[in-house]
C-alpha cells in the first residue's frame, strides 16, 4: 500500500472549497488512486483536514494495520456499524478542524462517488442513517484531480492498451465461419490474463451478424457465418487502469453498406481526433461526427456519445452517455480520452465501431497505442 | 428469447396483491428469469395487467423485434426519453387496467430491484423524472417467485457447481510454492470457461496467508509459500445460474490452528446442513454455527452469514449480510441455499471456509455436487 499524500492534499483543498468535511470512498478506482491498491469492498473517508480514516471488518484489521505499516490511521472493528455512524466520525473529525473551519450543527456535506459502482440500496441505507448528511456526488473533487493524467498513468493506459491489443490479434485469428462467440472469448480472456491483465473492466463484447448492432455487448454461443460483421470490444485493467479497444471485422469480402459504413467511421475517427484540443467539448466532437454521417448520407443513424474520458475507471468525466451534462465538459491537454465509443449501426442490418485511447493535446488527440484497422479477414 | 408466461402471470398477482401498477426491469437476473435470455443493459416493464413492454437503444430494434417473433410487443426507440417517461407508460398502462383496479391519480407504485446491480445515480435519475411514481423494492414479487426452485432450476444449479468443480480441481493441482494467486486465476479462469462457464458472478478469489482472512477476495501477485492456507471461492455461471464453491488449502503440514479451524468449520458446516429444513430461519443457523465455534474456543470469531440463497443472481433473498432483515426469513421446500459463506479467521493469522450449494429438504440439506474436502496438498 502507498498512501498518496501529494494526492490527498489537493484532494483536501478541493473539499473545502466545496464546502465538504469529507469523502466517503467505497470504489475501487477512487481507492487505488489515493491508497494505490485494490481492495475489495474498499471503505475509507478523508476528511476535509487530517489523516484517512481506514475502515474494514473485524477478520481483516490485523492484515489491515500490517499494509498500513507505522500510519497513524483509525482502524474501525464492524461495517455495518461504522456505516450507521459515518456522520458521527466525520462531526468527531470535524471537531478537530482548525477553528473558524468546523460546520458546526449544520448538515455535514459528504461527497461520494455516484456512478455504477454505487449501489441505490446502500446509498439508500445510508441516509437513512445519517439524517444529518447531506450526500453529494464527489465528482468536484475526484474530477478535477483525476481528469488530467500524469506521464505514469499515461504510461499504464498504454500497457492496458497493448493487451487489448494482443487480445485482438488472438481474436482475429480465430475469426472463421463456424466458431462461436464463446469460444473466441475463452481464448481471448487467456491471452489478457496471461499478458497481465487483472480481468476486464466490462464482459466482453463479441457481437455478431445483426447483433453488431448492439450499443453494449456480449458473448454467446452463436457461430460466425461468412459474410459477418463482427463487433469485437477489450477492455482489460493493468494495475488498475482501463483499456478500450473496439474493431469491427467482415468474415469475408464486405459488401457495400458494410464497407460504406467502415468507411464513414474512419472518416469520423480521423477528423474528431483532429478536434481534440484542449478547450473543445464532447458536445462539438459529436457534431463533427454527425456531420461527416450526414455526408455519407448516414445521419440518422448518428447516436451521441463518440468520445469518453478513460483512467482508473473505465467511463470517467466526461462520459456524456451516462451524465448529460458533461456534453459542455472543456477538455484540457493531458486527459484520454477514447474515440469510437458509439456503434454506427443500421437497425436489423448490423453496426461498426473502432476505437481507440488518445491524449489530448493543442495538436489533436494523440494515439497511444496504435493498433492496425484491418478489418477484412480471410 | 422465451418469454415465461406462466412465471408472469404469477408475478401479475403479486404485483395486484402489493398495490403496484408493475415492475420496472433493469437487471439481468429479472430478465433472465422472465425472458430465457441474457441482455445487456435489460430495460422491460410488466405491468400489472397485460402484455410486457420492452425498452431498448434504437439501434437494435431491428435485432429485438426480431428475437421477439410475433409477440404483441411494444418497442421503444430511446432509453432516455423512455426512463422520463415511465411514470407516463404506466399510467396508460392502467388506463387498460380491468375496471376498479385503475390506480387513478394517486402516486403509483412501482417495483424495482434494489440489490448490487442498481446504481445510485439511475434511481435518483429515475425518482427525479418521474415525481409521481413511489419506487418500491420488488422483492416481494420476485422473492415468492424465485426462491423456491424449480427441478430445471436446480439441474442448472448443479451444473454450474460441477463446472466450479473442475476449476477448482485445476486450482488444488496448482497449489505449490511459489506460484502466484494471479497465475493460477489465469489458469483456472481458461478451465471455467472452456467447461461453459458464462463468466463469474464475482472476480475469484484466491486469497493466501494472512489475507485468508479476508471476508471477500482478490488475486495479486504474491506468492504462495509452504504453509500458507490459502482460500479459493470460484463462482461460474451457467445459463445464468450462480455456483459457489469455497474450499480453503493448506500448502505443506498445516500446523495445530489451522487444523483447528479446519475441523471447527467442518463441524459447523456439518451442523448446519442437518438444520436446512423448511421452517428454519437463518438466524437460526447462525445460532447453530456459533455454538460450535463457542465448544472449541473460538466464539470471539463467529461471523454472522453462514448461509444465503442463491440462484440467478449470487447472493438472493435470503441473504442477511447484504438485508439484515433476512435473518427472520424461514425456509421452504427446494429452497437452494449456500453453507459456507462467512469466513472463521484469526485476525494477522489467517482464515477458512467450506462452501457447498445444498437443496432445502425436511431431512436437511441435500448437496447439490459433493466435492471433496481434501485440504492438505502436498
């Protein structure tokens, strides 16, 4: 375990310029980031000033306390328990504020992450026992220090994106008429396991025929035929961090909508990754791509959502699709973000995608691992 | 897909029953259950009267009515514009509803499940857009349906048991010092899915040495040494169904505690097996497992949770370490449970568990796939 201070410090800053005592980490990617490593069911505040508080079951403390080495950090006995008084520790903790800085009797603001990750009942759970919380998302805090990445994380992005990267050559190798999904995925899961992925951050996406159409995707038993598209989307974690890697293949030669399509993606590809410049919106680069459909006569297929940022969490600000209202999010140089998050598809026909991990940078986005688009196979 | 009409119309009188207008589907355990199929992001309404309606991403319209066939089914073109307008769809549902069942213009109630796999910020997106509707856990419908299972039900049960079997036979050949958790996870992940395994329902675990003692698990890259115990839960699905299996190794001569928690588990397990009959509660068997850890010393490490249900999703109703008020629930007949959940772990020592499936019957548990317990390796 290494505790970030440098982190925690500006996470800190953040916090009272909020108006927040604290933060209440209960995520997986929240947690690596301050404490650099992963623990399941991960539970920790930081308060607005002083140490993390760790908080973990009774069977676990003593492993606990042997990672946290000399730190003097609380180490609480009962979840369940520490859970319903979470607002008392954070009043206990504020107590300790430098003066003119505690709030007092006021509601506490606690900020939690509010993404997947968080489950409504226990949200749910915790308000209720803590009427005097009030709870609002972390995402002030947790974005501002984690949107922009430093050169390690860009480094570990790339790694988690060469995998991806051996993972589709394994799968592209495999892709004849007559093998299934399934199978692909058994292979293909190996390989990233065996490069050194630590699992995928969403199940794999092997789509076929008309099910290329899907915006999401999965793996099942139903077998390639000639004349296929196939939607394929890796999205292995190396230490903690997210790669997404999609590509689309035709089992055998393309045929005119499948190859307009392809063509059309490319073309949005290439020129939303000119536009990634500090300054620019998510909401414009979905504006050039319509435009480009529109000239390939393709725009009402057009669905929102081509870019996303990428880091310890595999959707992270700006995610447009699962939050709005990063459609207006500034991009600043520094931050990945992919390119090809959305499928091109023609209802009942099927739908392409390629994507991609960039740096933003004043001269467009920036590849960071450059994995061939060869999508006719045999 | 195969919708279950049967299965619906029973959850229609439940819903009668409770006052709900319908239940708002949004996971893939409820999906699965209602329509034969896994699909990802499942959106689907069954309202209290009438015919299901199925919400999904304009692009793969053309793809669901085709797996629909004939069905008299509503397709939607837009998830956000549906999840605004739910409270809408309802009430015009209702409006079909038989005479003197409409629920008029009070706030209609609608089911939904509130476990792991519902996101905070979906619910509180979904309350804000629909003020007039009371969200309500569905449990009370799909609780009735789902915890007592069918034969079908139990033979899938049993079949994504074996399967943990085989990946578990491949862990225990594994097991000798100096390999890594993440290696053998590597290994015994390729196992589970060449033998039609659709995934886990949880990441492995294989927690060694001192993080035996850990309540849930992971895999690193630490090393196994002579004499560590080591912990491996695998938990495979199987057309949907969940396994769990849990056995815990000692690598070389386990020493005097380790024995001892060994043998106090088994006892535990054995005992509680005997009581897993129609009528009992899982407090009960909490009881039972606390009287054994107290005749061998080790009462002071006694975790409540030693049993839960278990079937399309992991960990279902009754599940007290997730719902403490599960701890009243009784039992019934064919009722599928797990022995096994909790860890008996000395803190900075170590922990072990036994974890089998088991059908509840009036002579007690019946296993559904009798693995061996077979601890010392090497």
């Amino acid at each position: 375990m290494e505790i970030n201070q440098q982190r925690i410090k500006k996470a800190q800053a953040l916090m009272r310029d909020q108006g927040m005592v604290g933060i209440m980490i209960m995520n997986r990617d929240d947690y690596r980031f301050f404490f650099g490593e992963t623990r399941v069911q991960p539970r920790a505040i930081i308060p607005a000033f002083g140490d993390p508080v760790f908080i973990c079951f009774k069977a676990e403390v003593g492993e606990l306390r042997a990672a946290l080495g000399d730190q003097q950090i609380k180490v609480f006995s009962h979840v369940g328990e520490q859970m319903a008084n979470v607002s008392k520790t954070f009043r206990k903790l504020a107590e300790e504020f430098p003066e003119g800085l505690s709030p007092g009797k006021s509601p506490l603001k606690v900020g939690m992450q509010m993404w997947f990750g968080t489950p409504a009942f226990l949200v749910d759970l915790f308000r209720k026992l803590n009427p005097d919380v009030e709870l609002v998302p972390s995402d002030p805090v947790l974005d501002e220090l984690r949107m922009v990445k430093q050169e390690q994380e860009i480094e570990l992005l790339r790694k988690a994106q060469s995998i991806a990267g051996l993972g589709m050559d394994r799968a592209r190798e495999l892709l004849v008429p007559g093998i299934t999904g399934r199978e692909i995925a058994t292979e293909v899961t190996y390989t990233l396991l065996k490069a050194g992925a630590e699992g995928t951050s969403t199940p794999l996406h092997i789509n076929i025929g008309v099910r290329s159409c899907w915006i999401h995707g999965k793996v099942d038993d139903s077998a390639i035929r000639e004349g296929d598209l196939v939607v394929i989307d890796l999205t292995p974690m190396y230490r903690g961090y997210c790669a997404n890697l999609a590509r689309t293949f035709v089992v055998g030669q393309p045929d005119g909508r499948q190859q307009l399509l392809v063509e059309a993606y490319l073309e949005m590809i290439s020129a939303t990754r000119e536009a990634l410049q500090p300054g620019v919106t998510v909401g414009r680069l979905d504006r050039i791509g319509r435009e480009i459909l529109a000239k390939h006569g393709l725009e009402e297929y057009h669905l929102k959502g081509i870019s996303h940022g990428i880091g310890l969490r595999f959707e992270e600000t700006p995610a447009s699709t699962i939050m709005p209202a990063h459609i207006t999010v500034k991009l600043r140089e520094n931050m990945v973000m992919t390119i090809g998050h959305t499928i091109l598809a023609i209802p009942g026909f099927g739908g392409v995608r390629f994507e991609n991990l960039y740096r933003v940078t004043p001269e467009g986005g920036q590849i960071l691992f450059d994995y061939p688009v060869d999508f006719i196979v045999g």
